[in-house]
C-alpha cells in the first residue's frame, strides 16, 4: 500500500503519504483562504520528500468534512481527478474522526469532543467514546446550545479553543486543525483490517448559502 492522503476541510491544507506502515512525509499549511493553491505544490512536495512517484500510489483517502464548502471541495475535486487518472479507489474519512485520532496519538484518553470552526458563530462537532470511536454524528450547533451535550469530557479543535466557554477544559498540546498523517494512519489501520470507508462525498452539513430567490423571474425570451 501506499496512501495519499488530503484534507481541505479545516484552515489546515494538508497532505501526507503512508505505506501502510507508519507516515511516510507529510505537509501542513495553514491559511483559510488559498486551499486551491496550496494544495497540489503539498502534494508535490510530499511526493519528493518520500522520494515516490503519484503513480506508484495505490490509494487515496480524502477528508470530507464537515467543512466550509470552498475549502473542502478543493480537497474532494483533487481526490477525484487523481483517483479517475490513476484508477485507484478514494476512499473518504469524517475530518473529525481524523482530528480524533491525532488527539489520541497526543495522548488524549477517555471520551472527549472534537469541535471545528464552522463560522457564523457556530462548530462543527462530535462525541467520542475514545481517539477511534465516534458515538454521535457529525453535527453543526452553536456552542451555547450544546449544554449536557459537551459538558463534563475534554473538547480538542479550534471550535473549542474558539468558545471555551461552552467547552470546558481544553487540554493543551492537543490537535487544532487537521493532520494528513493522522488522517494516513487512521484509514491505514481500517483497511486493514476490512472496513468500508465512506464515500468521497461532503458532509456540508447546511444548506448552500446561494439560494434562487423566491420571486425569481425569468426574462430570457421563452
């Protein structure tokens, strides 16, 4: 095996490549607003690190949020143009459950929380019995609203550095943003040992902001 692994869904732009065995290279680039352009010069540069080539790569795994729309279908197009040129399966992974398993391997134990930055004054989130078991969905909320929900367990991620106040304790030296090489290990670990990944398909979570107005008319001549 060797796995290409991207993800686009959090500030973070980041891509690492794995051989089934540990994480091979890895890139990590923060910046919100250019996720088409950093991307592929990381995956290049991944690639030479590890001194392959994109053709020798076997699989892909790619983050599909929750995340903002513009940042993460630039992550879920490049999965897929990859994935149609080489003919090799893309397989999808929750971004949480790869922020999750970057806290474990931090050292975080017991259940905890992860929560993301969704804007508007609202998190992407999820509960965790441990760094590989989710036991809520991914959700959208805003941090007031959660309550019982979070209350009591540790939170790691930006959402929950962002509102601590609903979060609680926020251990430090845990995950912010995404890591590739987590994502890498965690899909790594469930092919393996036989288990279906998702889809690459988003988890949006919302509904597109561009809308069709209510009153629209159409002037074009019928």
């Amino acid at each position: 095996m060797l796995l290409l692994a991207l993800d686009t869904a959090t500030p973070a732009v980041t891509v690492a490549l794995h051989d089934g065995t540990a994480v091979l290279a890895e890139s990590r680039q923060t910046d919100a607003r250019r996720h088409g352009e950093l991307l592929l010069p990381a995956v290049d540069r991944v690639l030479a690190e590890a001194g392959a080539a994109l053709g020798e790569v076997t699989d892909l795994v790619v983050g599909v949020g929750p995340g903002p729309y513009t940042g993460l279908r630039v992550g879920l197009v490049t999965a897929a143009t990859f994935g149609a040129a080489l003919d090799i399966p893309v397989h999808g992974l929750c971004t949480l459950d790869g922020i999750a398993y970057a806290a474990g391997q931090a050292g975080l134990t017991g259940p905890f929380v992860v929560a993301t930055d969704a804007r508007r004054k609202e998190v992407y989130w999820a509960r965790y019995e441990d760094a590989r078991t989710r036991v809520t969905e991914p959700a959208v909320d805003r941090p007031a609203d959660l309550g019982e929900r979070v209350a009591g367990v540790p939170a790691v991620g930006a959402g929950a550095l962002l509102y601590p106040d609903a979060f609680g304790d926020v251990p430090a030296g845990m995950p912010e943003h995404q890591s590739a090489g987590a994502l890498a290990a965690l899909a790594a670990e469930q092919l393996a040992r036989g288990a279906e990944l998702l889809p690459n398909r988003p988890l949006y979570l919302r509904r597109p902001d561009a809308q069709v107005p209510a009153n629209y008319k159409v002037v074009t001549p019928r």
